[in-house]
C-alpha cells in the first residue's frame, strides 16, 4: 500500500509543503486559509497560545514584539534563544511550532493523519544544522525521512519533468544567499554532481551597493551622512531594495533621500546600477565556474542553467548568464519547486519505489508514452576532516577526510596511530571539522568524538576510525582497533572553548607522542605508462592516500619521466594531495614552478632521462622525522648508473626508498635503489592498488620495511 507523505520547504520567510497524489502527481497543498505559502513566523499569546502562519504575520505587522521570524538564519547556533513570555525558545522550537502547522494543514486537505516528511535545508547547512532540522520535525510528531538540500529539490522539480538527458547548473540567487549545484539528469538518475556557494552573497548585496552608491551622491550634496541614523539607513535598505525590483523593470528610476531636512533625488538607470554590482555578479560566475572546474567541467559542457530565486529576475543575471549559455531555464515556480522536489523525494523514499515519469502524453501528436525511472542522486556540500597537528607541530590544522562534492550517503575509514599505555584506559579524542579552512578556526566543530576502550600493545597501536555521512547529511562516527578487530566505544561530547587550536601543539605539549612521517610518492610516466598503467598508478595512489593516517602523516607526489615534476610538496589536506594524483596523466595542467629540468615536450610524450633522487633530497632537506620516499617504475631509466648514485645519497641522508616495480621495470635496478632488500618489490599493474595498500599498512603501524625477511 502507498504510504502518503509530504515534502516541506521550511524556508526562512515562508514555508510550503507538497504530496504526490494518487495518479503520481506532484501537488502543492493549501493551507488553512487557501494559501499556497505560509509565512514562518510565529506568534505567542499572553494565555500560552501558540499562533503560526498568516495570523501570526498579520499580528507581526501590527507592531506585536512577541513574535518570532527569520530564527531559520540561527537554527543550530547553541548560543541563540528568543524569549516570550518567561520562556526561551530555540530556532529549533521555533521551527517546530512551523511544522506542527504545515503538517496540521496538510492532514486537513488529504483527510488522513501524516508522519512521514523529507524536509528541505539551504545547501551550505553543515551537520549540525540538518541534525537540528530533523529534531524539529520530531518535535512536531514527524518522521523525517530524510533532509535535502534546497537547490537539489527545485532541481529534481525541474528534472523530472525533463525529457532529455541534460547537465545542467541551477543557478540559485535568493536574497542573502548562492548556490550553484551541477547536476545530470538521465533517464535513470537525477544527479547532483558538484555544489558550492557563498551564503553571504545574494540581493541584499545589490540593495546595500544600491544604497551606497545614492548615499555618496547625497554626501557629495549636502556633505551629511544618512546612514549615521539608524532609522533613515533602515528605510534607505527598503528603498534601496525597492529601486533594485524597479529597475528590473525599467531602465531608469528615482532614488529619494530626505535626511535632516535636506532632498536629493538621484535618477539611476540600469547601466549605472548593472555597472556598480558587477563585481557582485562575477562573484556568482566564478563561483559557477568553480563547480564546473570541481567536475572537470566548463560553460561548454552544460546543456543550460536553471534559474532559481528572487534575485534572478534582475535582468544583468540573464544577461551575464547568456554570454556563456545559449539556455537558460526558467520552468520552475520558485515558490513550490523546492517543496515538490521535496515530495517527490519522499514519495521515493517512503514507498521504496523509482518515480516513474510520463515524459510524454500518450495523446499527444506524437502519439506514445515515454516512461523513465529515476533516482535522485545528492553529495556533501562541505569537507569533513578532523583536527591534528602539521608536520613542525607549530600549528594545529584541519585534515580533510571527505572531501565536498563526495556522493551522499558514505563512509570514509581512517586509520589513527597512537602510543598506549598498559597502567590507564587508552582513549583517543577525535574533533570532527566541517569546512574548506585550513586551520581549525576556519571550519565548524562539529563535535568532540572520545574512542575508549583500546588494547594496549606494543609499539604503535591503530584504530581505524569510520566516518559516516548519512543521506541526510549528518555525521556519525564509529571506530575499531585493527589488531583486535574490536569494536571500540564511541562518546560525542561537546567540544568546549575551542581558543587551544589558535596555540602552538609544541608549546602545549614539548614531547609529541609519534614522530612524523612525511612520504614522497614518485611515479614514472614516461611513455611506457600511458594508458592503462597510469590509470591504475592513479588508483593506487588514491588508496595509498586513503589509508594512511593523515594526523600524523604527509605526503607528496612528483612524477618522473624527462624532468622531474613536483605535483603537490608533503602535505597532511587529502584534497591537495588528491587534485595532485588526478594530474599525473595531465601534466599539461602543472604549473611551470613545480616543473625541474629541461623543457618537456608533452605533446610528443615523454621518455625516462631523469631521475627523482636529486630533488627528493632537496624537498627532504629540512624535514625532520621519518623520512620515506616510494618509488614506482615500469621501464629502464636512460641514465641507472647515476639514479643508483643519486639513491645512495638519499639513504646517507636517511631517507628510506623503496622501489615498486611492474612490467619492463629492471628487477636489479629496483634492488639497487631501495634502502633495503625488503623495499624492492616487483608487483603487476593489476596488483598496484593491493601493494600500495599493504604499504600504507606498513608505515601506519610504524615499521619502514615493506617486506619480511626470509
Ligand atoms: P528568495 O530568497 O528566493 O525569495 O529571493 C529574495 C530576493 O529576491 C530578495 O533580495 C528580493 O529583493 C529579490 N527580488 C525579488 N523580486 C525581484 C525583482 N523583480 N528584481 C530583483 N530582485 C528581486
């Protein structure tokens, strides 16, 4: 039996719920009063009524202070409440008392009690903020099925109705936020494939250089500042967003300022307005063209972009937009699509079916029905990672462990090494990150995860951390030990006054509790490696990455064919080391900085006269701790005498080679660059991912020979 459910859009300024009905349809249902859109605000009565909705804005404008919107902006902040009548009330509570009615409503339309809903957040939401989105719904008697990103909905809105495969970019301009999401819609699957945006970009932006720009011609006047009263800067924001809606209609139009007994009326036309908020616009386009480049991607590989949000009815977007596009798509009502996307979400979720979709009428002209299934595909739209120390403990850092733009739900293992002891309970305390910064005061915590209950052994012991992205975007962690294979107690604690990030580790602690380990991955691409064994070396070194423990480890890449190319120096952040990896068949893409030696000419392929140990030893040079270079190889080099000499240095230097061969690669040559027999290894093509996971394995667990001695 199908299970009714309903999709909401719990928007900052109104919300709007949908169903699918009984022919499959996606409808929007009406609220009490016959709206389609109902106002998020909330109203508090002296007798402990709660009002919500239409009501409740109309008590608003009548100057009520015990009234709450636009909460959504703080909804997971632990430090904001509202207080009505004795009472404190979080965004979370607020948003509660908006869905209570948004469900109340739709059951009187359908005439049957709902539980199951998928809510929609903004995209930039972290996890916390989803977390509090699905309590809401809970408060609210709701069984959240799932929460969903805003742009993905009114996308899958879009999509479904969507004959053709298409990539398209939804480009979404509200009033204080951008989101730009890529998507590829196919006759199975609507794809989200990149996402970014700037949630501190959007048409308040336009409205304050609009207002600046008429408040500069009133100076120049009258030599007064309006905006020094706050009242008059209130009411020059509402004009100014006024004379912006305006001008999307006009060309030229009036800007009235009367200040302290002085007028200025300054006419404006469109031109002045587009060229005063350009740099406003070409935010959102290099933004655009970031999300294209996260996927390879440029305006020439997108079948056309989606326009959502007020902000896109200002005629400079199209505008701009169309010097990259020929399509641009307006076929979606920007205040019901999130909400269908929404139910249609639902709808997949809770009766565990593929939507099927009439793409054509069977009494159309051209007389036949096109069914297509399609499921609804979503990624992070933040990193995930995890603080540690950098490689000089100078600094605490942010070590990103699921980059953005991974598909939602997943699961990333991590190993972590750490010394135990046999006298106290062995605990690791993991502070879990969401963010693209680099330093911890960049990113949000999203919690402290304690790990109890390790073993102790000897040497280093290795949990292998598992972090998990639910479909909804939120976050949880669980943890083994690799020697007992045991499951490990996992504890989320709030993680404090986080001001420690800003210190110096060594100054904290002076003993580190591991040494360092930097390794230098170098790959040989010259000609032999085309095709097939890059591609493989490629994977191989995404796994390696994958499984080392990035906390207490860097690493880098150079390749090495007729120069020596530096792709990424040592790093701890997986998202440089991964782009780096991505450009080893596309050294074309390297910047000539990194490059060492005589020209290469990449277009005729490259051949094997260098050799990597001369510039590993530079890059070495002022690292401390353990120092590990892994070299991979398939053919002879022109000059192995010499590499063979250059090697021996990075032995005296204390620098442990091991040498990965496969294919032509000389066995004896490999022998006689590695710092040990045990770190010469002959593998297949096939075989690259394993060996260079039981490397990870190996320098994880603290050991520098690859293979036991017989
Ligand atoms: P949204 O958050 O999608 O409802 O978008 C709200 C934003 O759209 C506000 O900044 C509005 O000023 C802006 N907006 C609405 N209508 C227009 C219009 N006709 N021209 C320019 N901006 C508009």
């Amino acid at each position: 039996m199908t299970v009714i459910t309903i999709g909401i859009d719990l928007g900052t300024t109104f919300s709007c719920v949908a169903t699918i009905d009984e022919h499959g349809k996606p409808i929007v249902l009406k609220n009490e009063d016959g709206n389609s859109i109902t106002p998020s605000v909330v109203a508090f009565e002296r007798a402990g009524n709660v009002i919500v909705g239409d009501e409740a804005k109309n008590i608003q404008s009548l100057g009520d202070a015990n009234v709450a919107s636009f909460f959504k902006r703080e909804m997971g902040n632990p430090d904001f409440y509202l207080t009505f009548y004795g009472k404190q009330y979080s965004p979370t509570d607020l948003s509660a008392y908006i869905l209570a009615k948004l469900k109340a409503d739709a059951e009187k339309v359908l005439g049957k009690a709902i539980t199951k809903a998928v809510i929609t957040c903004p995209a930039y939401f972290n996890a916390m903020q989803r977390e509090e989105v699905k309590k809401a719904g809970k408060l609210a008697g709701l069984d959240v099925l799932r929460v969903i990103n805003e742009p993905t909905a009114a996308a899958v809105a879009f999509g479904i109705k969507s004959e053709k495969e298409q990539t398209l970019l939804v480009y979404d301009l509200g009033g204080g936020t951008f989101d730009v999401t890529l998507m590829k819609i196919t006759a199975d699957e609507i794809a989200v494939l990149a996402t970014d945006g700037n949630h501190q970009l959007g048409g308040k932006d336009w409205d304050d250089t609009l207002r600046e720009y008429a408040v500069d011609k009133f100076q120049e006047e009258f030599a007064e500042n309006p905006l020094e009263d706050s009242a008059t800067a209130n009411d020059l924001l509402v004009a100014a967003e006024n004379t912006k809606k305006t001008l999307s209609q006009k060309t030229t139009t009036n800007f009235v300022i009367a200040y302290n007994g002085n007028k200025g009326r300054y006419e404006i036309t469109r031109e002045q307005f587009e060229d005063a908020t350009k740099h406003l616009i070409n935010q959102t386009l290099t933004l655009c063209e970031s999300v294209l480049a996260a996927k390879q991607m440029d305006w020439k590989n997108i079948d056309g972009v989606l326009l959502v949000g007020g902000s896109t009815r200002m005629p400079q977007v199209e505008s701009e937009l169309k010097k990259h596009t020929d399509n641009l798509l307006h076929g979606i009502n920007v205040d019901e699509a999130v909400a269908i996307g929404a139910a249609i979400q639902a709808d997949l979720d809770a009766n565990e079916k593929h939507y099927t979709l009439e793409t054509k009428q069977s009494s159309s002209k051209s007389g036949y029905t096109l069914e297509g299934r399609r499921t609804i595909r979503d990624v992070t739209g933040q990193s995930l990672g995890m603080i540690a120390e950098n490689a000089d403990r100078s600094k605490y850092i942010n070590t990103i462990i699921i980059p953005r733009n991974t598909n939602i739900p997943s699961c990333e293992v991590r190993p972590f090494q750490l010394r135990t002891s046999s006298r106290q309970d062995n605990e690791i305390e993991v502070y879990v990150t969401q963010g693209e910064g680099l330093l911890p005061s960049g990113c949000v915590i999203l919690g402290k995860y304690v790990i109890s209950g390790i073993t102790h052994e000897k040497g280093k012991a290795v949990c292998d951390i598992a972090y998990h992205y639910d479909k909804s975007g939120t976050v949880e962690v669980s943890a083994k030990q690799r020697s007992t294979d045991k499951n490990l107690t996992v504890r989320k604690d709030n993680p404090g006054d986080m001001s420690w990030t800003d210190l110096c580790p060594k100054d904290r602690d002076p003993e580190p509790e591991l040494e360092h380990v930097t390794v230098l991955l170098t790959v040989d691409t010259s000609g032999s490696m085309c095709g097939d064994p890059i591609n493989e070396a490629i994977k191989a070194a995404h796994r390696f990455v994958n499984e080392i423990d990035l906390t207490h480890c860097s690493v880098g890449l150079m390749m090495v064919a007729d120069r020596v190319l530096m792709l990424c120096y040592p790093t701890q952040n997986s998202k440089e080391i991964g782009r780096a990896i991505d450009t080893l068949n596309r050294p074309s893409d390297i910047p000539s900085e990194n490059i060492y030696g005589a020209p290469l000419n990449l277009d005729a392929g490259v051949g094997n006269a260098a050799q990597p140990f001369t510039e590993a030893r530079q890059c070495f040079d002022n690292i401390d701790g353990i120092k590990f270079m892994l070299v991979l190889a398939d053919g002879v080099w022109d000059n192995q005498p010499y590499a063979v000499q250059e090697a021996k240095k990075c032995h005296a230097d204390g620098i442990e080679v091991a040498a990965l061969g496969f294919g032509g690669a000389d066995k004896k040559f490999l022998h006689d660059i590695a710092s040990c027999e045990e770190n010469a290894i002959f593998t297949n093509m096939n075989q690259l991912g394993e060996s260079f996971s039981k490397i990870a394995q190996v320098i994880t667990e603290g050991k520098t020979e690859l293979q036991r001695r017989n």
